[in-house]
C-alpha cells in the first residue's frame, strides 16, 4: 500500500487538478478543521473570562467530540436518504448557529453545550466530505485522502492562528470569525457542488457498527482510539502547560499545524512508499509516545519543542489511520469511515475530560506519562493485529469509476 510519491505533480493523477467541487469541499473542511484548535490559544482566556476552572473548559473538547462520535452512526443514515450534497450544507448551516451562539455564551455551561451542538453540525459535514472528496476527485482515492489530509493540516494550523488574532482582542471573536467563515463554505457547496447520486440501499443507524465486526476495521479503530487520546492530550491540555499569551499560543501551534499538514500530505506517502503503512505507522506511534513524555517532564522550551514537533507524528499517524480505515475492509468507504470514527472520537472526548483531572489528582507531569502509555498502546495493537490490518493497495482505489468520477455513496448500491 502506499500514495504516489509526487501527489502534486501536474499529471492526471495530482491532488492539484481537480474539480470546483472538490475544492469548494475541501476549502469548506479546512475551516471545519479550523474549529478543532481554534479554541487553543483562548482557552486561559475563556477560563478568566467565564470564571472556569481548566478542567470545566476542557468540556468544550468533551461535548464537541462527544457529540461528534455519536452522531457518527447517524451520518450515514442521513446522507443515504437526502444525499452528500444536503448532508454537508445541514452540517454547515449548524455549525454556522452554533459557532455563532457559542460566542454570546454568558456561562461555561452554555458553552459547552452550544460546542456540543457544534459538533453534530461538524460530524455531518467532516464525515459527508471526506466521502465527496473520495467520490469526485480526479486522480483515485489516494489523491484525494491526501486532499483531505491537506485540508485537515490547513485546518489544524490555521484554526490556532485565527483564534489567537481574534481572541487577542476577546475570546468571542473566534467563535463569531468560524461562522461567518462557514457561511461563506455554505455558499461555496451551494453553488459548485452538483448533487450526489443517492444509494440504492440506505444506509441503517447499525451499519457502522456491524462493519466494525471486521478485524481489520476493528483493530485500526481500537488503535486510533489509543492514539486519539495522545492526541487530544497534546491539544486540548498543553495550552494550560504552556501558559503562554493567545499569540505565542497561537503561534505555537499554527507551527504544530504546518508540521502536521506537511507530514500528513508530503512526508507520511514517501515513507509507506518505502517501509510500508503499517511500519511507519508503529514507528511513529512510539516516537509520538517518547515526544510527549519529553514534553511533560522537560523545561518550558522542551515542551514547546516538543508540541511542535508531535505534530510532525500526528500527521504522519492521521494519514495512515484514515488509509487503513477506507481499505482495510469490504463494507462501504462512508459506513466503514463511519464506524472508524465513532470508536476514535470517543478518545478525543476523553482525554480533554481526564488530562486536567489526571493532574488535579497527581501532579502535571502524570497526563502526559498517560498519553505515552495510550500511544504505545496503539502501536502494540498494531504490532499484535498487523495480519487482520495488512491489505493490498488495489483496495484503496475507488470500485466505481467514470470520467467525471462518482460519489462514493454509490459503492453503496452493491
């Protein structure tokens, strides 16, 4: 398995030449993305200004992915019955309300709640494009994956420096910034994306589940949770760490995000192309979990170093995760994406939960000794079912195919 090793040469098969469609998707989903961290460089902001304790404002993590992987099995029930295209403007036009009514929150529970209403609208539309991108990219799915993943990267990097140049001035700007970013992605998909044809069979709230009955989807999704809550450890709990102004936050991470976005897209397929998926994803789940444990146990440079530089992990990991998820199995790239996610964003709800009371409970080194331990984990999970998790690269191309290319939901039909 692996990418080509030049996805934006100019040829057929680049990541460059495709649709207005597929960008106007993929431009829509790097502000999706940009949702995730755009709350980093606030959140002492947030604390001070709503009177919260860090681990009250760790919820805003919690109920946006929470809500996020629940409403994973409901992605693929809705998008089957009215189609990608009124799938992704549903997620956008809620996460339009939301971000907009999360920056009028007078408490940290209304802000909590309205993230998590947030993150339903950000579940419809991450998953919903993931599978229009898939569906209407030139180039196969490999091209588009990497589309994706540039996204993501993108998102990631740029949601810490937008919330960081906003939130300078007040913590609620950020929030009212994403909406009006959002509403800009509605009018985007609603005037360049053509609608998706539908399935000929609908896809069932339990389908997710009955595809993790897979082996090899099951274990890529056990080994992703282990790792998301690395992850979400890194983000959601270092910005108190650091203790840094929104700024050098903001800048700290936008950092982080580019080294994401540059091994996600560029570095993580020359490196499958070479050693293999599943090695370089082992690989980099351990150095990920030596990486954070410097960070919790080293000076204030170390750590940022260190945040900065797990980035390079991250995207390595998300890349090969994401392959891994649409090809390991038979069952339908949307419902195995589905399934995938809803066991990986329960991490991510986690560990913004227990990182700040690990520490209550302990001292402020012990969360990121967790976090090493969770990401070994994953990779000892890797190493253990690599068999269920090796397949050829022949299914990570799209079964479906015409000129234009076909939506993923097709595949679907058979």
């Amino acid at each position: 398995m692996g990418a080509s090793q030049d996805p934006f040469d100019a040829g057929a098969g680049s990541i460059l030449r495709q649709p207005k469609a597929v960008w106007a998707t993929a431009g829509a989903s790097v502000v999706a993305f940009m949702g995730i961290g755009l709350v980093d460089p606030i959140l002492p902001s947030i604390a001070s200004g709503l009177h919260a304790t860090a681990s009250q404002v760790s919820l805003l993590f919690t109920s946006y992915f929470l809500i996020t992987a629940i409403a994973m099995l409901v992605t693929g029930f809705v998008s089957s019955r009215v189609g990608g295209k009124k799938t992704l403007l549903l997620g956008l036009a809620l996460v339009v309300v939301f971000a907009g009514l999360s920056g009028t929150s007078g408490t940290v529970g209304e802000l909590v709640g309205f993230r998590a209403g947030w993150g339903l609208g950000n579940a419809l539309f991450v998953s919903t494009a993931l599978a229009v991108i898939v569906g209407a990219a030139a180039g196969g799915s490999s091209a588009a994956i990497l589309l994706y993943e540039s996204a993501l990267g993108l998102g990631m990097a740029c949601g810490p420096l937008l919330g960081a140049l906003l939130g300078d001035a007040s913590w609620r700007y950020p929030f009212f910034g994403t909406a009006f970013l959002m509403a800009v992605g509605f009018l985007c998909i609603t005037a360049f994306l053509k609608e998706q044809p539908k399935p000929a069979r609908k896809t069932s709230l339990l389908d997710p589940v009955r595809a993790l009955g897979h082996g090899g989807l099951a274990s890529a999704a056990v080994s992703a949770f282990f790792y998301n809550y690395t992850f979400f450890t890194v983000l959601a709990f270092t910005p108190f760490v650091l203790n840094m102004t929104p700024y050098k936050s903001g800048a700290v991470f936008f950092a982080w995000g580019v080294l994401l976005a540059v091994f996600s897209v560029i570095v993580a397929p020359r490196m499958q192309e070479r050693f293999g998926s599943l090695k370089v994803l082992g690989g980099s789940l351990v150095l990920l979990a030596i990486d954070v444990l410097v960070l919790g146990y080293g000076d204030h440079t170390t750590a940022i170093v260190c945040t900065i530089l797990s980035g390079a992990f991250i995207g390595v990991n998300n890349t090969v995760y994401t392959e891994l998820a649409l090809g390991v199995s038979d069952a339908p790239r949307p419902v195995a994406s589905a399934g995938y996610n809803f066991v990986r964003w329960f991490a991510a709800a986690a560990a913004p939960y227990f990182a700040p009371k690990i520490e209550e409970w302990t001292d402020i080194h012990i969360p990121f000794v967790v976090a090493a331990v969770t990401a070994a984990v994953g990779a000892l999970v890797v190493l253990v079912r690599r068999n269920a998790l090796t397949h050829d690269a022949a299914e990570l191309q799209p079964k479906h195919a015409t000129e234009d290319g076909v939506s993923v939901f097709a595949e679907q039909a058979n």
